[in-house]
C-alpha cells in the first residue's frame, strides 16, 4: 500500500515537535525540510525517530560530488529513512550520493531510500530554461538517467508516474508531493488528490497545510490514509 508522508513545514522545533505528537501513532511518515532543518539541525530528526516516526529528509542536496557525499552519509547516520538528491547534479553527483548512502549505512545498519527530484512539482512547461524539450520528456529522461545511477526511485509529479514505472520498472519508488483532497490555490501546480496518485502508481505521497492545519489534523490524515486505501 502507498504511504502517507506528512510536510512538518514549520519554522522551528516546538511546533514541529507539536504536530508530530498529535500525529504519533497514525501510521504516517513525516518530512523534514529545508526551512525546519536549518533552523533545528538534526536534533530533530533524533527526536523524531525516538518517537518512531519514519522520517523523509527532504534537503535536495545539489552540489560538488564529494560535499553531497558526506551530507548523504550524515543524514544517514542520523537514522532517516528517507532522503533526496537534485538528479539535475548529474551522473558524478548522484553516484557520489549512492557512494555516501553505503558508507552510512555500514555504520547504522537500516540502508534509507535515496531519490532524486525530477521537476519540482511548483513548475509547469512555461517556468522550464531555454534548451530544456517538454517538461513530461525531461522528467522522463531524469528518472531514467536516476535508476541507471543507482538511485531508489525519484520526487515527482503524480502526472509522471505512469511514465516513470514503464521506463523504470514497478519497483522503482515514486514520491508525489502537491498532493491535495480538494483543488487548492497554492503555489503547487502539477497537483492530485489522493486517490488519483494512488492510482497513478505512486508508493509515496506527501501532504502538508490539509492535514497540519486541518482542526484535528489526525483525523484528515485517517480520511487521506482512507482514501489512499480504497484506490488500491
């Protein structure tokens, strides 16, 4: 069954802490991301995992193969269960960071899924650079160049997802952020709903302000996980 992953999108550790304690229990996986790890370092993420949350380090790591080596591998010594790369830093890169993954996980033990961010689901064809061919096409070819790599699956739009696993095979993981119960006006684009991503093929789906900021934010993640369950 797909998994629900939860956006802890806060500016600091008490309100993540906050909204994760609400949620323990419910099944869910949580995201940390580059606001909240900035502002908390990894303690958090120990925090996290001693409430036994699954955790998604979503850091997006872009940068010389060496340097996103080493921030692979501490992440993973951290106990992440998850994590991400930018497949826009190439093959050296990506390698590096698989290299990284392995060392860490000589050391932990539990190896995390690595994936790699195709084309963030905030664009559309129209915000894609000059040389770039159709958005469907070059996060097709991402992903592609992402398996051969050695990467665990990719970050991608619900839209892609189909695509993807015909390339890439079944169990190659596909994480859909924009994941949304209802059309929302936000700044995502290439949006789903549950249901529809579920059916799309995505093992993963990432889901922030409907649940954090719903009233009883357990409850919409129950009504999520539901909705997931019946487009099985």
């Amino acid at each position: 069954m797909s998994e629900l992953v939860v956006a802890l999108d806060y500016p600091g550790a008490d309100e993540a802490l906050s909204m994760a304690g609400r949620l323990r229990g419910s099944g869910v996986w949580v995201k940390v991301g580059l606001e909240l790890f900035t502002a908390t370092g990894p303690d958090l993420i120990d925090r996290l995992k001693d409430m036994d949350f699954r955790v998604f380090l979503d850091m997006k790591f872009f940068d010389i193969p060496n340097t996103v080596r080493g921030a692979v591998r501490s992440g993973v010594r951290h106990g992440v269960d998850m994590l991400n790369i930018h497949l826009m830093g190439g093959e050296r890169m990506a390698r590096a960071a698989v290299e990284g993954l392995r060392e860490g996980a000589m050391e932990t033990g539990p190896r995390p899924l690595l994936l790699g961010v195709t084309v963030l689901t905030s664009m559309a064809q129209e915000d894609l650079s000059a040389g770039f061919g159709s958005l469907d096409d070059t996060v097709r070819q991402l992903a592609v160049s992402g398996h051969a790599w050695g990467l665990d699956g990719v970050v991608c739009s619900g839209h892609e997802v189909a695509e993807i696993k015909k390339s890439c095979g079944k169990s190659y993981f596909c994480l859909t952020p924009g994941i949304r119960p209802h059309v929302a006006g936000d700044d995502q684009r290439r949006t789903m709903t549950p249901g529809e991503a579920v059916k799309a093929g995505s093992d993963f789906l990432v889901v922030g302000r409907p649940i954090t900021g719903a009233e009883d934010p357990a409850r919409a993640a129950r009504e999520i996980l539901e909705a997931m369950r019946v487009a099985e």
